[in-house]
C-alpha cells in the first residue's frame, strides 16, 4: 500500500448533493474534509438527478455518477454498479483506503474483487433507531432491554451489522453515537470513535436582535413528525410573548405543511406562524443571524443535527430535547437549554426565560460560538482525522507485509 501523500480514497456513497440540494450529505462533509487534508478523493454514487452519468469535479472531489442507478438507499444496482466501477479504478490506480456509510460498502464487500482487501473506513451519523426509542423511553430498563433485544435488530440489519464488523473502524461524529454502536453489537464491537465535523465559522457572522423588534424564534430541519414541527406550534402559542414569531425552514409534504398551516390558525397564531420551504445552505448565515433563539425539538434518532452547530455559529442560544448526543454539544444553562423529551410545556418556559431577559441570550449566543470555534475548530478535526488515516495505512501494510 502506498504510504506517501496524497491517499488514494475512494467514497462510497449512494446520495450526494446534486441528488438533494438544499443540503450535503454525511458522506459529501466527509469527501471535502479529506480533500481539505491534501488527498485524492473518488466518490462513486447514484446517476444524476437528470439522468445518466458522469463524471464531474465537484469541491476538487472527483464524482461519479453512476447510470442507471437511482439515488436511493439499499438498492442492489448501487452495489453492483459501484463494486464494478471501483474494480475498473483500482485497477487503473490502487486506492488506499475505502470509506462508506451503513451498508454503501456492501457492494465493495460482497461484489468487488477486491473487497476485503483494501482496509474501509466507515462514518456513521445517525443512532440505531431502535436503541433510540428504547433509551428514550424505557427508563431504568433500558440496559437491560439494549442487551436482550440487540442481537434481534443486528440479524433484522445484518448487511449494516456485517460491514461495520468488518470495517477498520467506524467513525462516528458524536462520542455518544460511537457508544451506542458499540451497544448495538456488543457481543462483536466494531472499532467505534468519534470524529466529528471541522466546521468553518468565516461565513457565520452572529447578529444580536434589533432593539425593539418582535423576538424571532428559527427552526431548520424537515418537516417531519419525529422532528418535533407539531410541538413548535403549541410552544408558539403558549409563549408569553405574543409577538414572538417562528420560522420554520425545511422541506415537507404538502400534506404535512397543510396539517401545519391548519393547526397554527386553530392556536391563533398563523400570522406569526411560517413555512419558508428547503432553504440553501448559503442562505442560513442571514436566515439565522439576529434571531432570539433556534428550536430543536427532534425525537428523531440523531446523530448530531448539523442545524445545531449551524445555529450556534450564528450565536443563537439552541433549545432541544435532551437526546443522548445533544448532552456534549449543548451545555444546559450555558449554550442554551435541554428540556425533557416530548414536553412543549418545558420548552415554552425556556422560551419565556429567554425572551424576557436579553442579556442571557447574549450570553448563551456568545458562549455557543465560543464551542463551534474551539470545539469544532478545523485545525483540530483535521489533526484527529491524520492520526485516524495513517494508523489505518499502518495496520495495513503490517498485515500485506505479514
């Protein structure tokens, strides 16, 4: 295996931006994050919105979409096609290192000629589903019942369960993901750590509200059920603030925003009350700067909501659920506040707390940029993800030379 610089990495990934648009994927964050390190890096991924395929250089990432396969997850033609065509490229010149996310590697496994041989990296960013709901509602039993109920899940998901066994290791962007993937198959742990995003503060230029102006609450995120759009409404209503407002940003059905729409006019608070569709991550920077607060209500199983740390960038106090992952980013009482899962009541009144006193949210805006920026510094995560790579090129060559 080659050890000098640049790598040769190859991604995995069956969706990327150009299928989604109003946001980069997991495995796109990963692509520019390495390619920022010097490296060369192959995305193999799903046919183009349009159509066909192609090959395009996107963010100095070279991507190739691959005809004839839609983009959408645990499709045997994503496997196929993208086990052939790394097979044709690793021909041409070796890769060093294959990283994915879940079962995106299945294919390499199972269909390359070279699967196994050449060491995969996985970077996992959402918590097992089912270990989610049994942690947040289970209580005391919950240990109990992630031991006994486990290996059940892991045979019902056995390609996922497989690759993350066979992985060099699984990165996982929160040190509580990492945990519960080890949980998840504890009778065979994977090789879990946490690295998590480097992020880039330049664009994020936190803006206090205007003196006088009615307080506005954000929220970003799909409009779905688990996370939370329903509560928001009733926290909006049961705000003492009457002129508060939010804003809601993400896409949805339009059965769910009719539903929205409909339940905000019953509460009275439709004119205060607002949809503003998938929104460009370019935008966010102004969309967010100058609000009073950003609402996280998910009981989604998260791995670690990226609006989060958007949201702190832009110096915004975030009030969210308290999700096992949520706990090391969002300091309760410090960079904003976490309320018992599923209560609106418990949110409302941190909502009050907030609104009534202006300097506490100067605070807590300040100290959650504070977080991005020495937390989440670039420099750091790229340090992180230097030892990662040359431990992996280093076990490697000691199992070819051994």
């Amino acid at each position: 295996m080659n050890t000098g610089r640049p790598l040769r990495l190859c991604i995995f990934a069956s969706i990327m931006r150009r299928h989604r648009g109003y946001f980069t994927p997991h495995t796109g964050l990963v692509a520019r994050a390495l390619t920022d390190l010097g490296h060369e890096v192959t995305v193999l991924t799903a046919a183009l919105p349009e159509g066909g395929g192609a090959v395009e250089v996107e963010d100095g990432v070279e991507v190739h979409y691959l005809a004839g396969v839609a983009a959408k997850k645990n499709q045997e033609s994503f496997w196929t096609a993208s086990a052939e065509a790394f097979d044709r490229l690793h021909a041409q010149r070796p890769f060093d290192i294959v990283f994915a996310r879940g079962v995106a590697s299945w294919g390499y496994f199972h269909y390359s000629r070279h699967g196994g041989d050449v060491p995969v990296i996985l970077h996992e960013g959402t918590y097992p589903r089912w270990l989610h709901q049994v942690e947040t509602r289970a209580g005391w039993l919950a240990p109990v019942l992630t031991k006994l109920l486990a290996p059940a899940f892991a045979l019902k998901n056995r390609k996922a369960a497989a690759c993350m066994q066979r992985a060099a290791r699984v990165v996982c962007i929160t040190p509580a993901l990492a945990a519960a993937v080890r949980r998840n198959l504890w009778w065979h742990p994977p090789n879990a750590l946490s690295v998590t995003y480097g992020f880039d503060t330049s664009r994020w230029h936190p803006r206090l509200p205007t003196p006088g102006a009615a307080p506005r609450l954000v929220s970003v995120g799909r409009l779905a059920w688990d996370k939370g759009v329903l509560p928001m409404i009733e926290v909006l209503s049961r705000a003492k603030n009457r002129s508060v407002t939010l804003e809601v940003m993400g896409p949805g059905a339009d059965k769910v925003k009719q539903r929205l729409l409909g339940r905000s006019r019953d509460l009275g608070v439709d004119k205060r009350y607002s949809l503003a569709g998938p929104v460009q991550n370019e935008e966010l920077p102004n969309r967010l700067a100058g609000a009073s607060a950003f609402l996280f209500p998910s009981t989604h199983a998260e791995g670690l909501g990226k609006v989060v740390l958007e949201a702190m960038a832009a110096g915004l106090p975030v009030l969210a659920y308290r999700l096992p992952v949520l706990e090391g980013i969002i300091e309760d009482g410090v960079t904003g506040f976490l309320v018992p899962i599923r209560s609106p009541s418990a949110m409302t009144e941190r909502v009050d707390q907030l609104l009534a006193d202006p300097a506490l949210q100067a605070r807590m805006g300040a100290a959650a940029r504070r977080k991005i920026e020495t937390d989440f510094a670039p420099a750091a995560i790229q340090a992180q993800w230097r030892a990662l790579l040359s431990e992996v090129v280093a076990e490697a060559n000691q199992r070819q030379g051994g």
